[in-house]
C-alpha cells in the first residue's frame, strides 16, 4: 500500500492516456487499499506509521530552507506561496506547519495557519508541478496510496473514471 510497493516509474508523467492507464492499471490497483479494508487494524497500523514518519521528517526539517534535492516553484496563485518538490510550503519566506485535515481524514495534510480553508497540500503539489487546472475535471493521485507522501513523484493526474477503477473493491476489466 505505501513506499515501496509501486515499481513502475511514473516520473515525468503528468497525466497518464488511457492508453498509459491500461498499461499501469494491475500496479496501481494492487498498490491501492479496497474500500473494504480502510477499517481493518492492518490499514490503520499502515496509516499510523506514515504519518509518524512524515510528523517525524517535517519536526526535523522546519527550521531547513531548503534541503539539498529540494526544488521550489511559485504557486500561479498565490504569489508569495512556494511549493517544493517534496511537498513543503513557504509562505513570505517561512515553512508552514501541515496537520492532519481537520475533518478527520488522515493521510490529506492541510496547512496550519489556514485550516478554515483547507489548502490541500498534495492539491498545492500538482497546481505547481503537474500543472493541475481545476477545471479538468482530473482527480490527483497519490501512487503509492500513502497520503503522507505529497512528493511531486508520488502524484499524478487520473480522470475521474480512472480514479474509480482504481480504488474498487474488485478489479475491473478495461
């Protein structure tokens, strides 16, 4: 389900064909947690572990401007916002704290100071780096299902149907 499961390399892709989801699609789905599953102990303990270890990397980083294979980018905007390829935000200048959503999905930080309107960090990640336009009507994805990892590589652009057939309980025939 998280690091470590997905092998196909999905760097570079922004937005996968339907031609490229075919092709992707056994991987994906096997990477993915069924519907079913989100309330067993296994799924929660998976859960719990990434968030430790993102909670854990953003404690030892805040005070870090920049670390050494970061890359930042403006957001288009928000002009004194930056995202970083690893799913950091500056604003003015500062690294913002993320939480957990407040609404209680685990694995979808938010940052901090803004949770009234709940910027998506992972949404902010795709506007800058896989150049995500809201009126696509395309579902960003997290590869590996781990919603801790808001990492430009971890991201990718799925249509609505696409997205479906991955988080399924049954494979599905395309």
């Amino acid at each position: 389900m998280f690091e470590g499961d997905v092998t196909m390399n999905f760097t570079g892709f922004k937005k996968l064909s339907d031609e490229e989801f075919k092709k992707a699609y056994n991987e994906l789905f096997e990477a993915c947690p069924r519907p079913k599953d989100y309330n067993t102990e296994e799924y929660k303990l998976k859960v719990e572990v990434s968030r430790k270890r993102f909670f854990d990397f953003q404690k030892r980083t805040m005070d870090i401007d920049s670390l050494p294979w970061e890359i930042w980018k403006r957001h288009p905007n928000y002009n004194s916002w930056e995202i970083s390829n690893l799913g950091r935000v500056k604003i003015d200048g500062k690294i913002q704290e993320q939480i957990d959503n407040p609404d209680g999905s685990k694995g979808y930080l938010v940052l901090e100071k803004y949770t009234s309107k709940k910027y998506l960090v992972y949404r902010l990640v795709a506007d800058v780096f896989l150049d995500r336009n809201e009126g696509e009507g395309l579902i960003v994805h997290h590869i590996n299902n781990d919603g801790y990892n808001c990492s430009e590589d971890n991201l990718i652009m799925l249509t609505q149907t696409q997205d479906a057939a991955i988080h399924t309980n049954e494979k599905k025939e395309l």
